[in-house]
C-alpha cells in the first residue's frame, strides 16, 4: 500500500515535518504558544491528512517511534524559539495510543532532557477519548507528566464525553474549545450556549480557555466576551512552517 511505504520511509528517514500554528493572548494580541501539527507529503506531492497517517502508524505500530519524532522536532523548535529569547510554549498531539504505551512518560522526559527544554514550555494536547479509556493508567500518567511541569490540555473540548467530577479529578491546565462549536456560533444558538457552557466550567475549574478555529473578528469578540483568554486560527495564521514562524515572532515580520 502507498500510503503505508511513504509512512515507513519518513520514519526511517526522520523526514517527517511539523507546521506551527501560533496561538494568541486574545488580550495582548501576542503570540504566546503554538500548536505543533504534523505533515506528510504523499507521492503526488499532496498532503495527507494527519488522521489518516497517525491511525495507520497506529495500527502498524509505529505510533511510539513517529510520536518521538514529532515531540523531538517541536521540543527543539522551542528551544530555538527560547534561546532567540521568545519563551512560546509548543503544544503536541498525543495520540491515545501513544499516550497508553509503556515508556511514554520517560520518552518525553528523554526527549525534554536532549532538547534542553523547559518542561513549562511543553504542552501535551489530549482528548477527551484518552480520558475515558483506561482511567487509573491515564490519571497516573498525567499526574506524572503534570508535576514535573508539563501543560496538559484538552483537545476538542465538548466533542466528547467526559465526565465533570472525573475532569476536575485530573491536572489539567487547559480546555480547547472545539473548532466545530466556534464556526457554528454564529448561526447557532445551541453552539453559541455550548461555547459559553465551556467558557464558565473552565472558569470554575481555574482552567484556561483556548478558542479554537477563530476565523472572523467576530468570533473573537464573543469568545473574549465569554473570558476566553487565548485564541487560535484563520484570523490570526495558518500553521506555519518554522522559518515562517520565526519570522513573524523573532522578526516581527
Ligand atoms: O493540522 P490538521 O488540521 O490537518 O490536523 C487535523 C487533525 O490531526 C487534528 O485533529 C490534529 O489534532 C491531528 N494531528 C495533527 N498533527 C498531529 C500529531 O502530531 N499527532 C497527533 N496525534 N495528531 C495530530
Ligand atoms: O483537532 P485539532 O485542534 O488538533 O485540529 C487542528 C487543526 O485545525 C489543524 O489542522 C489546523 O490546520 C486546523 N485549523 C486551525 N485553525 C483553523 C481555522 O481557523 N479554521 C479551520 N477551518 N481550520 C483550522
Ligand atoms: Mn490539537
Ligand atoms: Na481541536
């Protein structure tokens, strides 16, 4: 399968690359984190989508390796931004899999370790999925990760299924309000009062609160009304490679 080869040959290759998207403090307008996507290239130059990439190196087993990889390239990215005196926090995807697999929590810390970075500029991104599998195994893991210093958030918030008393349970530091409740907002009271929902339950939980999927400045101004202290999306940038990046954060290009 093509899929498959291209897959194999960017691990073996360590090719694979990883785009940043700046996330914003809606209040100051800076660029204070980024989320690190990854990106492969397919035979016909296309890219493919990051779904369909991480569930085959998921089910071929290569989700340990391809996830190092990842984690490395965005630890390192940084530390470069650190050291260039721009402390921006990296936000990584974790894979479910990735996450349950025995050595995770010393893969990162290897990692960390050889990067010389921060462990408060790393965030792991989780979902709501993870949370509801193996529950004691996650809990422990993330109370591991989380005092060492680690940033640990919620990806997709609201898609899932979480249970409250479980969540406030668990060191988390940040909801990320999902994409599909912002661009509909607009249009649609039930999202509107969703966003809003997420906005307060992430207050009373001393949460802080990411927008994703901001496309308009009206989007903004609403997820600002509701206390949403950080955003990201098309409004502000598209995932960017790192020279990108750099530009507009080191260079203020
Ligand atoms: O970047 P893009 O919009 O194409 O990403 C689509 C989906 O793929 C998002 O849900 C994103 O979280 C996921 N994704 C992107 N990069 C990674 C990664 O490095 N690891 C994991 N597990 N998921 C990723
Ligand atoms: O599920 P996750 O939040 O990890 O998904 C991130 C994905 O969302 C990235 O692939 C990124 O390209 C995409 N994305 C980021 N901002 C926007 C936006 O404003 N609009 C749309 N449609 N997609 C976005
Ligand atoms: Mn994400
Ligand atoms: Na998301």
């Amino acid at each position: 399968m093509e899929l498959e080869q291209v897959l194999r040959e960017a691990i073996d290759k360590n090719s694979i690359e990883v785009v940043f998207q700046p996330q914003i403090d809606l209040a100051s307008q800076q660029v204070i984190a980024a989320e690190a996507l990854a990106r492969l290239k397919g035979k016909d130059g296309d890219y493919i989508p990051p779904p369909k990439f991480i569930s085959l190196a998921e089910e071929l087993g290569l989700i340990t390796k391809l996830g190092e990889q990842i984690l490395r390239k965005s630890c390192f990215a940084a530390k470069d931004w650190y050291d260039q005196g721009k402390p921006i926090r990296v936000c990584v995807n974790v894979s479910a899999l990735q996450f349950c697999s025995e050595g995770y929590f010393d893969q990162v810390f290897a990692v960390l370790e050889d990067t010389n970075l921060k462990t408060s500029l790393l965030e792991l991104e989780v979902t709501e999925s993870l949370l509801m599998q193996d529950v004691d195994l996650v809990e422990g893991i993330l109370r591991d990760l989380s005092l060492t210093g680690i940033f640990i958030a919620i990806d997709d918030f609201g898609t899932g299924y979480s249970s409250l008393s479980y969540l406030k349970r668990l060191p988390v530091d940040v909801l990320k309000i999902d994409q599909s409740f912002v661009r509909e907002m607009l249009d649609d009271k039930q999202s509107m009062d969703i966003v809003r929902t997420i906005s307060d339950l992430g207050h009373s939980m001393q949460l802080k609160l990411v927008g994703e999927g901001i496309e308009t400045a009206e989007h903004e101004q609403i997820l600002k009304s509701f206390g949403c202290q950080m955003g990201q999306g098309y409004l502000y940038h598209k995932p960017l490679h790192k020279a990108d990046f750099d530009r507009l954060v080191i260079q203020g290009a």
